[in-house]
C-alpha cells in the first residue's frame, strides 16, 4: 500500500520537475507569492487600509536604496503617505484571490456545461456550442469593459467600489466558460461511446453520476493546462480593468489599481509608485505563464484547437 | 457556398439584435432621458404630458421596436455631453482609432511572419530560443505597462517621442489623418508598439506552432523527396498552409485590439473611440455609451463574419453548410 506521497513521488510529473531547473525556480517564486498574499496582514509593516496609521508626512518617500529613503518604508511611500510595501503585499492578495476565484467559476460553468453538451448531445449540445462560439468571438476585454462600464454608471461609483471584486469576479468568470467547455465536451465526445461508460449506464447509475466520476476524470491533464493560462489571463485582465478605474477602488487596491494610481505621478519623477507594484505584477504573470508552458510539455494533453 | 453565406449573414444579424436588445434595455435603466433634456424646474404634470407625448410610458417592446427603426437609419439619439447625435462624435473619432489598429497591425505582420517562420525552420538556433523566450515575457506584459514603461523611457526620460495626443492632423476628404504628417506620424509610433506588444509575442507563437507541425506534413516530405528547392517548400508550400489558421486567429484578435485600444488611448490620451467612451461612462452619457456598444460589435460582427468567409474560400476542405447533400 503505498501513500499519496510515495505515489506523487514516483509520477512523470514529480520526475520532470526535478529535472527541469527553471520550473523549479517558478514553482518557488508562485509559492513564495501564495504564502505571501496569505499571509499579508502578518508580514506587512503597516495596514494599508486603515487610514490613521497613514500619515500625509510620509508621502512619496523613495525606496530605501535612494538618496531620501526612510528605514520605515523598504519600498517607499506613494503619494498618501501608504507604505508602498504593505500595500504591494495586500495588492498581489487581491488581484491573486481574483484571478483564482474568477477561473474557479469558469471551470465550475465551462465543465458543468461541456459534460451537459458533450453528454446529452443533439440540440443542447447545438445551442450550448453556438452560444460558445459567439462568446469567444468577443474578447473578454471588451464583455468585461462594456459590462463593469455600465454597472459602475448604473450603481454609482460609491456603491460600486465596495461590490467590485465580487463583479470582476463575476464577469472574468462568466466570460471565458467556453474555454474550459470545448475542451470538456471534446473529451466526453471521444469517451461516450467506450463501453465502460456503457457499463455504468447499464448498472442504473444516474446521469450525473457518470459525467463526474467516470468521464470528467478523463479532462483533468487538459484542464490543469488551460488553467494555468487562465489564471494568468484573469490577473492580467483584472489589472487592466483596475487600471481604467473599473475595478478596485485605490483605497483598497489590486496591482493593477496601485500602477493606475502611481501613473499620475510618473510625469513628476515619482517612478517607485507605478514600476515597483509593476515588476512584482509582471513577475507574477511570467511565472504562472512559463509553468503553464512546461505543464503543457510534460503532460501534453490533447488539447481542443480551435 | 450562398447557403454558407446567408447562413452566416443570418447569425450575424441576430448577434446584432441581442446586441441592440441589450443597448437598449441599458439606455432604459441607465437614467432619466427627460431629466437629461428638461430641467429641475419643470413641473410634474407637464413631466408626465412630456413623458406620454414621447412615448417613454409606452410597453418595453414598442419602445424597442421604434428605437430599433431609429437605429437601422443611423439614428441613435444625440449625446448629452456634446448636444450632437452620437453617432456623429463616434464616426469623428473613428479615424484615430483606426490608424492606431492599422499601425499596430503593420508591425505585427511586419515582425511575426518572418521571426515565426524562422523559429521553426530553425528551431533549435540561439536566436530562435530568445524569441520564443522573449515572447513569453512579453505576452505577460499588460499592455497598459507596456505602454507606460515606453512613455517613462521615451518621453520623460530621453525625451524623443511625444507622450500623448495624435499630433498634427490633415483632412481628406471629412477623415482627420495622421498617416500624411511628420508629426502625425512620429505621435502614432508609441501606441502602435504598445498596442501591437501583446498580440505580436501571440502570433510569433501561433505562425511557429503551425509552420512546425505542417513542416512535418506527407505533402512537404514529398516535396522535398521530388527535389524542390528549400526556399520554394518554406515559403511557397508550407507557409500558405501555416498561414491558414493564423487568418482565423486574426480575425479574432481584431476585435480583441479593438478592446486594448481602450487601454492604449486612455495611457497616450489619443483622442480615439475608446478613449471617449470611457469619458462617455463617467459622464454617464447614455446615448454615445450605447452608440459605442452598437458600432464595436457592428464591426466584430463583420470581422467575424468576413474571416469566416475568406476561411472558406482559402481552405478547400472547410466543410461549408450545403457541400453534404
């Protein structure tokens, strides 16, 4: 009897990892980001959102490494006086949980849709399909633009701002299900007609039963592989919807917010505030990306062109 | 090949309707038209005849169907910013953002055929590895950093390029370009990098990906067996078949640039259609909003339906609706 660990141990997955340098070195920097945004309310030295711990004497204080640094504040202050560090490490807890639950929801509609589509078949899996079709002819850029666009004029910019992650949430979610459902439906195509599933069906199992248990199974190398990407793209698109005053408010900011709030004062020398919460943004994405890539080599899923 | 087209066309026009079904709930929730036209001090009761006489306490539907008869003989209400139909100020600003796509998409051809198709012949070769390395990153890049990384270096610090604006403009014929000037010209190179950074790392990928597996192909086995020239088998043989899905891509990717022009022109303030709809929605200014949303998708819907077409004609074996009977 041999634990899960002796098993994962012993799997292509855990031999390709110790070989392969670089997907160590990124795997260490996105856990290293994980425990950070987990545990950012114990590591930063002060709390960003609570504003008499911000004094306006403070502001744009230039990281420590320049001629006018404070010990206080290793990475500076922005121009109200919030330590760029804190809210660096609360910034990246935000647009990380975003971009994870938003593709936590795309793989709970995509997979609960392509197992319908690909299952049932006929007309549902007609309609569901065009439906797909026709969402990924739009970019998600542009839904999620138009759609928060038209929230934030209807509610009011106040309102809004307290309800804006669950939207961004919301809307990254709900616009790149297809994704996740193609590929689903694809393998449930190539998987109904095997007589294992003719099995099941014979024994009385219920429907539902043999989508998840016998069949889903099946997708979960693809699946794995599209999400890596995704989780990147959703973090990329939660900062460009911050950045154009759609998403997090700058009093509770993303990463992507702190670079649209830091933008204003690039002009006058003030770079730390927009490149420091950049970097950490960029590195982030880079890192996800390039396991995304080497999972993609190592499992080489079949993956649904289209 | 006609039952492929009025298939399409069909498809096209019901995205169309959903899409000015929705608008138009969206003009119906968003606002009081008649306080936009009228002010405070009016009183109620005339509010209330004003309201009948234009037909604001009429059922949903009919109203929709008059807005939709408005809408089809290009009327879409005029702006409250502007006091000007809202088409109108769209269509102006139509040519900036036009420019910046086509600049954009200039340097992606320009750049992604030929490093693509290199990065597969030569796969293994230093220079291809630092692409396809650089791609990566570049592809993890928003391009709103993109654009204010370029803006810090170029403007601010060397002071070379100019950071905002399209510069100097010249009309021909009612359209306001920058193609024909200097200046013009030299204000579109930033937000032409900018905008073509995250889609040209994608291309690169796509045109090697492709070129790689047709590479591996019978067909260019033969060709290769019958004693053809490298060259003629590269670029005349396998990059037709490279470059067939990489038109399907592209036709997508349009409409997704048409989105990162938002982005863009917000960062290089370039007076374009995505800059002021975004002005449009802080002003809560429903009829532009609604007027953008109409001519975005009015021009995916196209792209859509014309890459599709143009995929069937190139591509003999793409099954059109009709061929089986």
């Amino acid at each position: 009897m041999t634990t899960r660990w002796e098993r994962f141990r012993q799997s292509d997955f855990y031999y390709h990892l110790g070989r392969d340098r670089l997907a160590q070195i990124c795997l260490g920097i996105f856990v290293l980001y994980a425990l950070a945004s987990l545990a950012a309310p114990l590591l930063a030295p002060h709390d960003p959102y609570d504003p008499s711990s911000i004094d306006i004497m403070d502001s744009e204080i230039p990281p420590l490494w320049q001629d006018g640094g404070d010990p206080r504040f290793l990475f500076g202050t922005d121009a109200q006086g919030r330590d760029l560090l804190s809210t660096i490490l609360y910034g990246t807890r935000i647009s990380l949980m975003i971009g994870v639950c938003a593709v936590l929801l795309q793989l709970f509609l995509g997979v609960s849709l392509g197992l319908i589509a690909g299952y049932v078949g006929g007309r549902v899996d007609a309609v569901l399909m065009r439906i797909a079709d026709i969402q990924l002819s739009f970019s998600t850029m542009m839904v999620a633009i138009i759609v928060l666009a038209i929230f934030q004029a209807a509610f009011g910019t106040e309102l809004y701002s307290d309800l804006a992650i669950f939207m961004l949430i919301l809307v990254i979610g709900i616009a790149e299900w297809p994704q996740y459902a193609r590929t689903v439906r694809a393998t449930v195509l190539a998987e109904k007609k095997k007589e294992y599933v003719d099995a099941a069906r014979l024994t009385g199992l219920p429907a539902p039963l043999i989508m998840f248990r016998h069949i889903l199974p099946n997708s979960v190398t693809p699946i794995l592989v599209i999400s890596t990407v995704q989780i990147a793209n959703a973090i990329i698109s939660e900062a460009a919807l911050s950045f154009l005053g759609l998403g997090m408010p700058v009093n509770k900011p993303s990463l992507g917010s702190l670079i649209s709030a830091g933008f204003e004062f690039i002009f006058s020398g003030l770079w730390w505030i927009t490149t420091i919460p950049g970097v950490v943004l960029v590195v982030l994405i880079l890192v996800i990306n390039l396991l995304g890539d080497w999972l993609r080599d190592v499992l080489n899923p079949r993956l649904y062109k289209g | 090949m006609l039952r492929f087209l009025l298939r399409r066309l069909a498809q096209a026009a019901v995205v169309m309707l959903v899409i000015s079904l929705l608008s138009f709930s969206i003009q119906d929730q968003l606002g009081d038209p008649l306080r936009e036209l009228v002010g405070q001090r009016v009183s109620e009761a005339e509010r209330d005849l004003l309201r009948e006489q234009m037909g604001l306490n009429d059922p949903f539907l009919v109203q929709y169907w008059r807005f939709l008869g408005r809408a089809v003989q290009g009327d879409l209400g005029d702006s409250y910013f502007f006091k000007r139909p809202a088409l109108e100020v769209i269509l102006d600003k139509f040519p900036a953002t036009f420019e910046l796509v086509l600049g954009a998409s200039v340097i992606i051809l320009f750049f992604s055929v030929p490093i693509g198709v290199y990065c597969a012949i030569r796969p293994r070769t230093l220079f291809s590895r630092l692409m396809m390395g650089a791609s990566i990153v570049g592809i993890s890049i928003p391009v709103f950093l993109t654009a204010i990384m370029l803006i810090y270096v170029f403007s601010i610090q060397l002071g070379w390029m100019p950071s905002f604006g399209r510069g100097e403009t010249v009309d021909v014929g009612g359209w306001q370009t920058g193609l024909l000037t200097a200046d013009g010209l030299w204000h579109l190179v930033l937000p032409s990098i900018s905008l073509a950074s995250i889609m040209l790392p994608l291309f690169i990928r796509l045109i090697r990906a492709e070129m790689l597996e047709v590479l591996h192909t019978e067909y260019i086995r033969f060709a290769t067996a019958k004693g053809l020239s490298r060259y003629r088998i590269w670029f005349l043989h396998a990059l037709k078949n490279t470059l067939l899905p990489v038109i399907t891509v592209g036709g997508v990717q349009i409409g997704t640039m048409i989105a990162y022009t938002i982005l863009t022109e917000t960062v290089f303030q370039w007076p374009g259609m995505g800059f002021m709809f975004l002005e449009a929605v802080n002003r809560v200014d429903t009829p532009l909003i609604i007027a953008y949303l109409i001519v975005v998708g009015l021009i995916f819907v196209i792209t859509n339906t014309l890459v599709d077409l143009i995929y069937g004609l190139v591509n003999p074996t793409v099954q059109l609706a009709g061929r089986q009977e």
